[in-house]
C-alpha cells in the first residue's frame, strides 16, 4: 500500500467515526450543530434563546425551489423548529433533520423563506 492509500484510509477512517458520533448525538431529541469544520458547537437542545418562532416554512416542490407551498409548522417536533429558526437567523447555515421516522428534510435560508427539501430515495439501498 503506497502513501496515498494510507492517507485516504485514515481520512474514511475519521469520516466514518465522525459519522457514528454524530449519530450517537442525534439519538437524543434536539439538535446537533456542526461549524464548517465540523467541530460540535452543542447536541440536544432546541435552538431558541431570544430567537423568534418560524410559523410558516416553504416545502420546495423542484431541487432549485422555484415552485414552493407554504406551510405551518405547527405540528413539527423539536429538531425541525430548530432547524427552522436557526435557518432563519444565519442566513448561510444549512440544517438536515433525520426525523426519528426516518425521513431525512434539507432547511435552507433561499429566496427570502426558510424552505426545505425533502430527501427523495434514489438508491435500493435507501429502502
């Protein structure tokens, strides 16, 4: 095995156990937050503080969320609200929520709304 397939096995290596912390992290309700250099900024909490409720969010119903439908978040858990709020409060940030069902939802600052996608299975394997 030459240098270069070393490196790249330890890099998989970190990436699978960053990915089973994560995980780890998840199973409790709330949110996990990353910063871009995916150092945990906190797990298990709502993201609130002084923070103003998201009661509509946009369902985007194409990948570039040209055609979007306005929906109330009433009946969303605790990881889609913080998702939703963090959202609308930094612009930048891009939230996954994996819902205990196991539905995976995109949120996203764009065109003025917080608006999510929701993952579409395109693999056998995501079945």
């Amino acid at each position: 095995m030459n240098s270069a397939d070393c490196e790249v096995a330890r890099i998989d290596e970190a990436i699978f156990e960053l990915a089973h912390q994560v995980a780890g992290l998840a199973a409790v309700d709330g949110a996990v937050v990353l910063n871009k250099q995916f150092e945990l900024l906190g797990f298990g909490a709502e993201i609130g503080g002084d923070l103003p409720a998201v009661r509509w969010v946009a369902r985007a119903l194409d990948a570039e969320g040209r055609a979007k439908v306005r929906e109330s978040v009433e009946s969303d858990g605790t990881r889609h609200r913080s998702a939703y709020r963090l959202c609308d409060f930094v612009h930048d940030a891009l939230a996954i929520v994996v819902s205990q069902d196991g539905t995976v939802r995109f949120v996203k600052w764009h065109e003025g709304e917080v608006t999510y996608w929701d993952h579409v299975s395109t693999s056998v394997l995501d079945v």
